[in-house]
C-alpha cells in the first residue's frame, strides 16, 4: 500500500523538490503551505497527478489529517523573509513543531524536521559535527530563526523521549538549485540573477565568510535515506556538501560560468554573520550512506540555467 506523506511548506523550494520524488515513487502526498515565501507555481506541475493534493494551510495552527509521514519543512529560510515578521517566524517553527508532533503522535506517524546548521550560530568549532552545541546570539535579528529551530529540536526530541515518537532531525546546510525565489535574497539567488541582470553583485563585508553549498537534488536524497532509516536513527544529522567556499570565491565563479561583466561591489555585513560553515558529514555517511554528489560547478550551472529561463520568460519591468 501507498503510504500517506504530508511535506509542510510543500510549496516552497526544498519541498516542491521533495514532493516531486514522493509523488514519482507513487506516495500519496498531502503538500500543505501558507504561500508565505513558496508559490503554488512550484507544484504546478504536480496538479494532475492523482497522487497529489495541494492545501493552503498555516501550521501554526493545528491539522487534522491521517498520515504515515510528516516532513516538516514549512519555515521561510532566507534572512530576508525570515526577519520581515521574526515573530511569526519563531511562532512557525514552535507552534508548527508543537502541530506536527502532536499530529506525529496521534497517528503514529515518522516525523522529519528540516533544521538547519544555525542552530551552530557563528561556531567555534570548524568544521561543525552534531555534537558542537553551537554559538547563537538569543537577542538578535537571526534569533527567531537560530532559536525557533532550536527550539522545535527540543520537542522532538522531548516528544521522542516522552511519548515515544519517531523522529528523524536532520540539520540542513546552505542549499540551492532551481526553484529558489528569485528574489529570496540567498546568496546563490542573488548572484545569481545579478550576474544574468548585468547588475553588481553585491558582497557582503569582505567576502571572507565561507559558506558549504548543497546541490538541491543531493539534500532531497539525504531527506529520503533519513525517513527510511531505523527508529534509533534519530538525529541529528548534519546535511550538506563539505565543500568550502568564501562568499568571494562563489561570486566569481558565478561570474564565470555566466560570463557576466557585473561588477563586484561591497554591501555591509548583516548583523551576526556566520564567520564559517562547513559540515562533517561522517555521521550521514555511516548512518544513511549518503554524501553528495554534485559539484558545486556543476551545481551552479544547471541553477544559471535555470534563472536564465525564468527571467527570459519574465515580462518586462514596467515603465517608471
Ligand atoms: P522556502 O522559503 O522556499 O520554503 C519554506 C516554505 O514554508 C514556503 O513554501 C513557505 O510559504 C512555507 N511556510 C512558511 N511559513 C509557513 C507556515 N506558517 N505555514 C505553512 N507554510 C509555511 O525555504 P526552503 O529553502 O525550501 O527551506 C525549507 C526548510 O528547510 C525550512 O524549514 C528551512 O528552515 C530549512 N532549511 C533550508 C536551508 C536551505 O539552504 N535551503 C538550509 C537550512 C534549513
Ligand atoms: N551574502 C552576500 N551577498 C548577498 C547575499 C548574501 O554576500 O547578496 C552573504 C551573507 O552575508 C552570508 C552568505 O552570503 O555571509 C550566505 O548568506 P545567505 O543569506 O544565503 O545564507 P546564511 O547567511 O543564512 O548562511
């Protein structure tokens, strides 16, 4: 029998690729969004198939429905959305964890939380293994997001301690690929389209900070593996390409594999930006037998691909 799946925030870039595999492996899934930062155009092509339903729905609030999995992945991830309402921000990720494993718990489904590599702020420990407790500013404009995640971590596994219920955390690092909002305000977006644009990109501070960028298609393998894996496979599980890169370096191969003439300019560094990311995957590869597969080159150019259409197809800004 087909099993029942539910992938809040379904709709969005992480979960629209999600429930395209789900559907492909003949799940029956139950794709629920708020439309806060995901479009119902990213599962467009999903609305024929009668494996798939599409529901608009705010997890904050509870949700009755009959499942044997829940992904969890309705959260915006972009500083940019995510500090527009810091507070329904962390009411996404507390409330929404809270629904969920309540949900998890009454029929006894699987519950996959999509956390993220803030929970190990701007880290001292490099590269960051899961059982670094991180270093996370509580008081400040990316708390919301660091503290709401952390938080929903602490009810699963309070609910997996106290009620029994399987979970499956998996910390998420830097992820991209088609289907991110072109205005998402992500580093990949937005060199990205700057590059295609002819406008400058913009780095932010000096461009030291590194970052570890995932191929969209890698992650979702990874989310996959974790879901089947046993019961005392509970996380959490760093998720992520190894791979290193200041923000520099990313921007001038962006410029190279657009052949861009943008120039590079400085903007100022947000508030507590990560000095440096890179995950040690040893874990996901013990446990799950998985570790990317896509290089970051390789990664980018079917992501530039991608932009290059969506903008093509964009009708033209209109006049002043
Ligand atoms: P995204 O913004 O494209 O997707 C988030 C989705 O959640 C959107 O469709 C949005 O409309 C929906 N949503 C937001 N609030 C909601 C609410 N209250 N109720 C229902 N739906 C709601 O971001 P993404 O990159 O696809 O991220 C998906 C998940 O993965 C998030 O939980 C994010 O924190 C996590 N994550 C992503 C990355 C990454 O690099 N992409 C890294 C770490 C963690
Ligand atoms: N960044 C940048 N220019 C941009 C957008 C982001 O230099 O136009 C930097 C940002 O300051 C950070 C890194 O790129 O150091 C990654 O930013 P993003 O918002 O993608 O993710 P996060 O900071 O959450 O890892």
């Amino acid at each position: 029998m087909s099993k029942r799946v539910l992938v809040t925030g379904g709709a969005g870039f992480l979960g629209s690729h999600l429930c395209e595999r789900l559907v492909a492996r003949g799940d029956e899934v139950l794709c629920v969004d708020n439309y806060f930062t995901g479009r119902r155009a990213n599962v467009a092509h999903l609305f024929d198939q009668p494996n798939f339903e599409l529901m608009r729905h705010d997890v904050t609030f509870p949700l009755y429905v009959e499942v044997d999995e829940i992904y969890n992945l309705a959260c915006p991830a972009s500083p940019i959305h995510y500090q527009h309402d810091p507070v329904q921000t962390t009411k996404t990720s507390v409330h929404g964890a809270i629904n969920m494993l309540g949900l998890a718990k009454r029929t006894g489904a699987r519950m996959f939380q999509a956390s993220t590599s803030e929970i190990y702020g701007d880290p001292y420990q490099h590269p960051q293994t899961e059982d670094y407790w991180g270093n996370v500013n509580p008081i400040g404009r990316r708390s919301c997001y660091d503290e709401g995640k952390r938080c929903a971590e602490t009810l699963c596994f309070d609910y997996h301690r106290q009620h029994g219920l399987r979970i499956k955390v998996a910390r998420i690092f830097n992820t991209y690929g088609p289907r991110m909002h072109p205005h998402d305000g992500r580093v990949v977006s937005n060199f990205i389209v700057q590059a295609l644009k002819g406008e400058p990109i913009t780095i932010y501070g000096d461009g030291s900070q590194t970052r570890s960028f995932a191929y969209v298609d890698d992650l979702i393998e990874g989310f996959l593996r974790m879901m089947t894996s046993p019961d005392d496979v509970t996380g959490p599980i760093n998720l992520g390409n190894p791979g290193e890169f200041t923000i520099r370096q990313l921007a001038e191969l962006v410029v190279e594999l657009t052949g861009s003439a943008s120039p590079l300019v400085h903007r100022p560094l947000p508030e507590n930006d990560p000095a440096q990311r890179r995950p040690d995957i040893t874990r996901a590869r013990l446990l799950l037998d998985w570790e990317p597969a896509v290089a970051l080159r390789d990664g980018l150019a079917r992501t530039i691909a991608y932009f290059d259409r969506l903008l093509g197809a964009e009708p033209p800004a209109p006049a002043a």
